[in-house]
C-alpha cells in the first residue's frame, strides 16, 4: 500500500499490505508455462503494445490528477493498469482473429507483453503523482497568498506560476535520472538478496493468472464488469453536470445526513472515483480517514471556532493562515509528520538489521527449496541476467542527466544554487539503495520522507528570502530521484518473476517516462485553466499545496509561523502518530491491525469529511459482496472499481473542455432550510 503517493496520499507510508507469498515457496505453473517459448527482449516491445500503454497512461494521467487535485488521496492502481492492459490487447488480438487477419498485428499476446504494457502505463501516470498537488503547486500566487502574504519568510519572490516550459523541463531533468541510479544493483536486490517486493510479486501473479486457461474465462467476466461500470459511472457524471450551473450546486452537495451536518462536511457527494477507490483502499485505510473525519471536522473545529476572537483573530477571513484554517494545516502536517518519521526510522532499522544478517550467511538457501522450484527459480535467474544492460550506460546516462540539472533546474529557479542539486544528486544512489531495500522487504516506499527531509534542509540552508522555493524545489527533486529508483525496482521484481527481460522493462519505463513527461503537463494545466484549483472551499481544494509551503516557511521561519496555542497542539498529534504506530507494532497481529492510520487520519483534516463518506461506501459494498460470494468478489471487485474510477475521471476532460469553451450547466439544485 501506499500512503502519500505524492506526500499527498497515495496508498508507502500507511503500511504494507499483507504480503502475498512469495512465488520461491512453491514451483510456479504460470512459470513453467512461461519456458514454453522466449521471446527476444525487443518483440516484447511492440507497437501495439505502446500504442495502449499511451492510452491507458493518458487515461490514469486525468484520474490521478483530478485525485491530486481534489483530495490528495490516490490509490495504487497498478493492478488495475495490468487488468487494462491485458484486457486491451486481448481484445486487440481476439478482433483482428475473428476478422481473419493473420500477422505480426495478431500475434500471441504473451505475458511478457503485457507486463512491458503494464510498466510503460504506470511510468506515466505516475509522474502525475511527483509533485502536481504539493511543491509545484505550492509555488504559485493562490498559495503564497493563502500561507499569509505578511508571513516571515513567505517572501514576493518566491512564486512562480504553473507552465509547460520548466514543468516539462524540470521532469526530464529529474525522472530520467531516478530510472538510472540503481540499475547496476538490480541483480544484487531482485536475485542475491531474493527481496520480496510485495507489490511487484503481486502484480506478476496478476499477469501470471492472467495467462492460462482459465485466466481466459475470468478475463471475459472482468472485461464486461468493467465495460458496465464505467458506462455507468461516465453516464451518471454526465448527469450530475446538468445541475452544477452555479456554485455549491449539484449532487455532490446533497445534504445526506441533514443541512447541519452538510456544513460540517459530512454528506454522500456521489463521486464514482472515491467509491471505486473505497473498493480498492483496504478497510483500515477507509476506516481510518472516516476517524479522522469525525475527530476533526466533528470535534476539533466546531470547538476551535468557539475560541475565535481569543485564540485568533475575529476580523480575518477563515482562510487565512492565522485562523482556524492555521490550525487544520498543522496538525495535519503534525500526523503526516509522525507518521512519516516512524517510518523512516523504522524501515532504516529493518534495512540495517537485514544487511547485518545477510553478512553473516555464506551460503544460498536454494537448498532449502525443492527440485521443481530450484529449477524453475534458476530458470528465473537466466532470464533475468541473460539481457544485462551495461553498466556503462547506466553510469554515463546518470552523469549526462546530472549536468543537465546541475545547468537547467537553476536556471528555472534562481533561489536554487547548483550545489543543491549536485548534492541531490550525488546522495540520490546512497539514499535510493537504502529506500529500495526496505521497499523491497516492507513495501512501503519512503520516497516521500526522503523529499520532505530535503524540504527542510534546504529551506534552512538558504535562509528566509530563498528558503521556500529552495526547499520545495529540493523536496521534488530528491522525491523523483528516489521513489522512481524504488519502483523500477518493484518492476524489475515483476519482470523477473514472469520472465520478462529487464532490457525491454527499461526500455519501456523510459518511453513511459518520456509519454509522461508531455502528457502531463499538458493534463495539469488543463485542469488548472479550466478548474478554479485552489479554492479551500471548492471542490478543486489542492490542499497539500499549502501544506508543503507552510513546511517550507517553518524550515525557513521557524515556529514563529503558527497560530496561538497551534503547537502545543501540533506537537501533542505528532506524538499521537508515533504512538499509533508503536501500538501498531507491538500489538498482537489480531489487535493491532484496528489500529488506525495517521496518514490517513490527517487527509480529511484539510479537505473535509464528504470523501471519506464515498469511501466507507465502497468498502462497506466490498465487505457485503465478500459476505455473498467471496470468489466473485475477489475476480470482479478490481474490475468494477477500475470502470467507477475510470468514466468518472475520463469525464472530467469534457468537463473541463466545456469549461474552457464557457458552456455553463442549466441548472443548479441547491437545498435550504424549510424555515
């Protein structure tokens, strides 16, 4: 799972999901189908292949931003990419075999294939995730003006709007050189240290089911599932737009629970995207923003406001930083905080406890599986090491991509001397290693903890006037370098548990990466023309924008930046975090797993409490269908959410063209009191 996919939430640092056991224990039979036939590494790049990667890239591009925009809260969707991708080129094939066409189009669509598809896809979206909701937003003038233009530190300088130009450069600038940085170790974590890499194997079990049999006859269940719940889910946000013409208008205000919980945030809004995400996210990662929820928006700022006038000031709007809103941003950053310092702290002690163990052990424990696995385990290896990619071209591309930063990022921004980035980037291998390690044995990718780390040091190195942009300039920089180090390796894990040659997995995550590096941009400022992003009271709320800048200006600043009586409070949540997790740890397995997620607690603190009701809606479906019929849920359940979260998100780009051209709703249904 991961929890702050963009320091926003993504679903790393909440925890790791359960791990599925590891393909090594037993022989493989989607393995062993696999040996009938080996592709050379450049057929499993295909045209048709990188044709759907686009498409489904471009796809999850408006999903995930429209997610990082509104809440923050993105889950994993790397499961359902590989769900698309096969479902695309199955369907390709299976037309162009039903037409009687016969060519290199209507080849076998093998699953080396789709993992290459699946690998390109995510290298796409998941640029949306680096930093579109927090630090590059966080730089603009509606951010700077909200943390408080009077603010010690939060200078006029340190903006700089939105455009494709440094967007665009800035990623090519940092995510080429984070698929380089430990490819010369890949064989060291996936083969010598025999690295688990639970979402990587679960996604190569995935693939692996995918192509059998039987894997045919689920897929045709799947691919219907998906069709109808994504004509669904496109029809009712078309619906839902005829009545959104004015502001706080439509469905997704409707006042579930009544006008006086409304106000507090808490009502169904019908958003597809946060059910199907529901669906997705783990019960205690739903259960957990719900709690946070209710201890914020229920407790919290009702009680709060009662202090206004005493504990801030009555005269200023409650947007301002030195309001109530002050208050909602720091104690979020305090739970984010603790939790990700757990975190760290905690996958640097399993790392270093690991590596101790493994030095002491001389000798394989191949032995220790039987004869069927042994060979279909070494078969793996063969595989895996058979296309090695140079060590010279790793090492001379991650140099030819250290000068260009070193020259272009300063460039972009004055306030960031190219020292910092040298330093960036010559920790960027040491800190990588370290994050992949423990990726690999926890699943939890502390990419983000990483950056946020950068944010502060390099906001308190260069000081109250260029601290700001510095630090969250530092903060994207070191977070690309490391968490994409991080997932290629994930990628690499599955490549070699479905044989799948680690020269065309590269090869696809760097068109990927290249389809992402202009496909979103383009997405952001889309939605950013179009939408009013920003907004702490609309729907388009952006809210870990302020919350990176207000980290930003306290590396600067200091505490001289909160609100009375704001961090007493801070450091008590802070503490809260820690604790939670330390019970969480220390627990008996039956116990400590109601333990709730300060991560996911702290997300509803800023943007309010509706999603969290949509979210609780979609695992209460999840828990009811298992109840009825366990096998179809755990086949369907990926499918359907994938079709709620995909036509609700792909209607957003015609929105948002209507939006452009001036074409208003006709109507806006709004509720008042019958008084």
């Amino acid at each position: 799972m991961e929890v702050d996919h963009s320091g926003e939430i993504g679903v790393g640092d909440a925890g790791p999901e359960p791990e599925p056991e590891p393909p090594e224990a037993a022989p493989s039979p989607a393995a062993a189908a696999a040996l009938e036939h080996q592709q050379p590494w450049r057929e499993q790049l295909t045209v048709r292949g990188l044709v759907a990667a686009a498409l489904i890239g471009s796809m999850y591009t408006v999903i995930v931003m429209k997610l990082n925009l509104t809440t923050g809260f993105v889950p994993t969707m790397n499961v359902s990419a590989a769900l698309l991708a096969f479902l695309a080129l199955r369907g390709w094939t299976a037309a162009l075999a039903r037409l009687g066409i016969r060519s290199s189009a209507a080849r076998p669509f093998t699953r080396q294939e789709n993992t290459v598809v699946q690998t390109c896809a995510v290298a796409c979206y998941s640029l949306g995730l680096c930093g579109f909701g927090s630090f590059m937003l966080g730089l603009n003038r509606r951010t700077y003006e909200a943390a408080g233009v009077n603010t010690p530190g939060n200078v006029p300088g340190s903006v700089k709007e939105p455009g494709v130009g440094w967007i665009t450069g800035f990623l090519v600038a940092s995510s080429f050189g984070g698929l380089l940085t430990l490819v010369p170790l890949r064989k060291v974590l996936v083969i010598d240290y025999k690295l688990t890499y639970p979402s990587g194997t679960a996604t190569a079990v995935l693939i692996n089911g995918f192509h059998t049999p039987q894997g045919d006859k689920n897929a045709e269940k799947q691919v219907r599932s998906f069709l109808k719940y994504f004509g669904i889910s496109f029809l009712w946000s078309f619906f839902q737009w005829f009545y959104t013409g004015g502001s706080v208008c439509g469905f997704a205000h409707f006042p579930t629970f009544g006008l006086q919980a409304w106000k507090q945030s808490f009502f169904f809004d019908f958003s597809m995207t946060y059910v199907g995400a529901g669906m997705i996210c783990p019960h205690l990662v739903n259960l957990s923003t719900l709690l946070g929820a209710m201890l914020s928006w229920g407790i919290l700022w009702p009680l709060i406001s009662k202090r206004k006038g005493d504990w801030y000031p009555a005269d200023v709007p409650e947007s301002s930083m030195t309001s109530l809103y002050g208050y909602k941003s720091f104690l979020c950053i305090a739970l984010i905080m603790g939790d990700g310092i757990y975190h760290f702290v905690k996958v640097l002690g399993i790392t270093a406890k690991s590596m101790h163990e493994r030095s002491k052990l001389r000798r394989s424990n191949m032995a220790d599986l039987d004869k069927a696995a042994a060979i279909d385990e070494l078969r793996r290896d063969e595989v895996f090491n058979r296309d090695s990619i140079p060590a010279w071209l790793a090492y001379g591309g991650y140099a030819l991509m250290s000068v260009v930063a070193v020259v272009t990022i300063p460039m972009m921004f004055r306030q960031v001397r190219w020292y910092y980035v040298v330093v960036a980037y010559a920790l960027a291998p040491v800190l990588g290693f370290s994050n992949s390690y423990g990726a690999g044995l926890t699943d939890i990718n502390m990419g983000y903890s990483y950056g946020k780390l950068a944010l502060f040091v390099l906001a308190a190195w260069a000081g109250r006037e260029d601290g700001v942009v510095a630090g969250l300039v530092g903060c994207g920089l070191v977070k690309e370098l490391v968490l994409i180090s991080a997932d290629l390796m994930h990628d690499f894990k599955t490549a070699h548990l479905t044989l799948t040659s680690p020269r065309s997995m590269l090869a696809a995550q760097a068109v990927g990466t290249a389809m992402g590096c202009v496909v979103t941009p383009l997405t952001f400022l889309l939605f950013y023309r179009a939408f009013d992003v920003g907004d702490p009271d609309g729907y388009w709320k952006a809210p870990y924008a302020l919350i990176y800048r207000n980290m930003a200006l306290l590396g600067a600043q200091g505490f001289s930046a909160l609100p009375r009586h704001c961090l007493p409070l801070s450091v008590g949540f802070f503490a809260l975090a820690v604790l939670a997790n330390v019970a969480r740890d220390i627990l008996p397995p039956r116990y400590g797993r109601f333990v709730p997620l300060p991560t996911a607690m702290a997300v509803p603190f800023l943007v309010g409490a509706s999603f969290t009701v949509d979210m609780v809606v979609g695992t209460v479906v999840v828990f009811a269908w298992h109840r009825v019929d366990a096998n179809e849920a755990t086949l369907l359940v990926p499918a359907v959410a994938s079709g709620l979260i995909c036509g609700d998100g792909i209607w957003t780009f015609p929105s948002s063209l209507l939006s452009l051209a001036k074409i208003k709703p006709p109507i806006c249904m709004k509720f008042t009191p019958g008084s």
